[in-house]
C-alpha cells in the first residue's frame, strides 16, 4: 500500500478533530476539494491547495506531499487549527 497525500491529509484532519468542511471552509476551499483529495480521486491537487491546507493544519507541506519529516502529533495540529480560527482564516460570510 502506498502512503500519499490523501492519506496524509485525512490524518491530519482526524487528528485536528475538524470535518472536511470545516478545513475547507478555513482553507479558503470547498467541501468537495477537501472530500477528493482525501478519497484520492483528486490525483494531483495544485501545490497552492495543498498549502492552505497544510497552513491551516500545521503541517509542513513537504509531510503532506511526500511524508519527508515527522509526522504531525496532535496537540500541534490542535494549536494550528486554534490559530486559524482565531485568525478567521478563510471565514466564508453568511
């Protein structure tokens, strides 16, 4: 079985206790981005999508693309998501 980014992806977001949409809501992303990436049947997102959801999640891009690194530990994914909502990253208006 081969590890990639969309395995990655749903780890960190398990870990950060958020639902897909709420990521891609403090991603700047939809629903569906989020859902694709993590099913795998978006092959090979943009490097800027994988960005703000690395940013928003607290992991290295570089973890997130190819594993290189430590993988992320909860209470860092945690602290990012805090900052993130904090900051109103992303904040779609109602």
């Amino acid at each position: 079985m081969v590890i990639g980014p969309s395995y990655r992806l749903q780890h960190a977001r398990e870990l950060s206790g958020l639902s897909a949409r709420r990521l891609g809501t403090l991603a700047g992303l939809s629903t569906a981005t989020v859902a694709l990436i993590e099913s795998g049947e978006r092959k090979a997102p943009s490097a800027e999508t994988l960005a703000r959801l690395a940013k928003v999640l607290g992991v290295s891009l570089d973890w997130l693309i190819s594993g290189a690194g430590d993988p992320p530990d909860e209470a860092t994914v945690r602290a990012a998501v805090a900052a993130a909502h904090a900051s109103g990253s992303h904040e779609e208006s109602a």
